[in-house]
C-alpha cells in the first residue's frame, strides 16, 4: 500500500511548532513525523502533495480563503515546503489543491494520511496521524460528507452554509439535517434535499446559484479535470455559474 501524504497539513504543523527553534529543527520534525507516518500505515512507498500558487477556485469564488491574507504563516514554513519538494519529490499542486491531488491519487491500495476532514469524501483508506486512526471511507459515507459540507459550509474556507453564516462547529439543530440527508438514497435526492435548505433562504435562482459554487469549492477531484457539477437529472433551468 502506498501512503499519500498530504504535504500542506505536514509543512504547516512542522513549521508552526517550531517557530522559535533552528530551522534545521523544523526539517528535522519533518522528516521524523513523516517516517511515522509510514512506520504506523506499515506503507514503503509514499507520494506527498502540496498546494501551489494557483488555484481554480479564486475564478469560481474570489472570496475563497480571503480571511487568511491577514494570518501570519510560520516562520520556517516555505523552507519546509522546499525541504518536502528537494528531499521527499513532493509534487506541487498546480490550478488545484494539493486535496484533489490526493483524491485524483487515491485508490484501493493507497491511504490518505492527513487530519482534514474534508478529505473523508473520499472513499478509500484514511489515516489520522494525530488521532492515529485509520478508518475506510464507503463511496455512500463519502457523498455523505460532502453534502454535509455544503450545509453546513466551511468557515476554514470561508465559504458559508445554507443559510449564509459562518460556522466553526456543527450546532445540533443541523444535526437534524444531517439525519434527514442519511435517509436519502440517491445522490440526486441528497442534492435535491439540500437544495431545499438553500432556497429557504434564497430565490430558487439564487440558491442555484450558490450550491453550485460552493459544490465547485468544496468538491474534491476524484480525476484529473473533475470539477463538480450537479446531478444529472435536476432540472438546472440554464442557471449555471457565468
């Protein structure tokens, strides 16, 4: 099995930890959490990705990731971004993320190790390194996850729910909504059914609109060039992102 390692979540942890050390200790933390990783997935062969410069979601939506112009990154954080590429071969990302690298790469014999819980739309096998957990993602569980996203949306993003709002964590009435989206059988039902939260708030146009989007945003590649789209089977009434 070959682990794919996601190389942002690698880079940013390693540097941020270190942020008051040498910078040979933050490469030295990056090689040591990266061979963990290996020892506890049991895996000899790995392909570690990272994001690059561009990315298709800033056309789709401007305000994508806006907020984190203001943070502050870590100090040694390019040098161990250029330590991953240099030393491991890590493949940099280019137009995408380096998430629909790892989905574009995930098979049955790979396993996805990172701690983002985007990357559970994925089906396949997932490793948390920091939770040191593995579990297997159905291809139901995975289009579960990602309708869930796009109720609830993703303030890490910045891209709103539903409703409009900005949450860092699930409050339990949409849990309700949750449950209810479990009971769909179908992806287009699952579609359909958030798309119905969406228009509570938003001219059926409008809420078109705005699924579509955050769809585009919050979908990750399962293949190159796979850009999310919705269902077949939805009348979409020509109302599509210009």
């Amino acid at each position: 099995m070959i682990a794919c390692i996601d190389g942002d979540i690698i880079s940013y942890r390693c540097a941020a930890v270190t942020e008051n050390e040498h910078r040979d200790i933050a490469l030295y933390r990056t090689d040591d959490l990266i061979h963990r990783i290996l020892n506890e997935t049991g895996c000899s062969e790995y392909k570690i990705f990272i994001g690059g410069s561009s990315n298709f979601r800033y056309q789709v939506y401007p305000e994508y990731k806006s907020h984190r112009k203001e943070m502050t990154r870590p100090k040694w954080l390019e040098e161990v971004r250029a330590h991953l590429v240099v030393t491991w071969k890590a493949q940099v990302a280019d137009d995408v993320e380096a998430d629909d690298l790892l989905g574009i790469n995930q098979t049955e014999d790979t396993i996805c190790c990172s701690i983002d819980k985007d990357l559970l739309q994925i089906p396949g096998h997932h490793y948390n390194f920091v939770k040191q957990e593995k579990k297997y993602v159905s291809v139901r569980e995975g289009l579960l996850n990602f309708y869930k996203q796009l109720i609830l949306g993703d303030r890490t993003d910045y891209i709103p729910g539903y409703d409009g709002k900005f949450r860092s964590s699930v409050p339990n009435f949409i849990l309700h909504y949750y449950r209810s989206l479990e009971e769909k059988e179908t992806e287009l039902e699952m579609f359909q059914y958030v798309l119905g939260l969406y228009q509570e708030y938003n001219t059926d146009e409008e809420a078109l609109r705005l699924i579509e989007r955050n769809g585009k945003c919050l979908y990750i590649m399962r293949k190159e060039n796979d850009f999310w789209q919705i269902p077949n089977g939805h009348q979409q009434e020509n109302v599509l992102l210009s």
